[in-house]
C-alpha cells in the first residue's frame, strides 16, 4: 500500500460506507488556524494539539478515553 498522510487517509476513512461515522481524533502538533479548518472539512470528530510534556500527553489522553467510553453515545459501527 503506498504511503498516505493523515489528511489521505481520513479521507479513505470517511469515503468508506463502513467506516465514515467512526469518529477520528487527530492529535498533531499543529496549532494553525487553516489545519484546523482543513481537517474539520473533512470530517474529523476532534482536532487535539499535542502537549509539550508526557505528562501532558498522557493527560489527554485520560479525557480521551473518560469522553470516548464513558460518556459519548455511539451509533453501532454495523448500523448503516
């Protein structure tokens, strides 16, 4: 498979039937105003900027988690 960068592969993500209401988290290092707006376009569920510290990584990561499986209520995938 040839090499695909984030932007390719969430667009082969949300052109799939199968996948396009799998919600995709993007975590970049990126805090410019016009990736923001390009990836929101292409319908990522959140745009995350990456923190400095581990510490911080792990952090959001944890609220990840806690909002993904504790509180968000998800369609099932087989569901069209």
């Amino acid at each position: 498979m040839p090499k695909m960068d984030g932007r390719e592969a969430l667009k082969a993500i949300k052109a799939d039937p199968r996948l396009r209401r799998l919600p995709v988290v993007v975590l970049t290092t990126s805090k410019a105003e016009e990736d923001i707006l390009r990836t929101y376009d292409l319908g990522v569920a959140a745009f995350i900027t990456k923190p400095v510290t581990f510490e911080g990584l792990v952090e959001v990561m944890k609220s990840l988690k806690k909002f993904w499986f504790e509180i968000v209520t998800l369609p099932s995938m087989g569901q069209n």
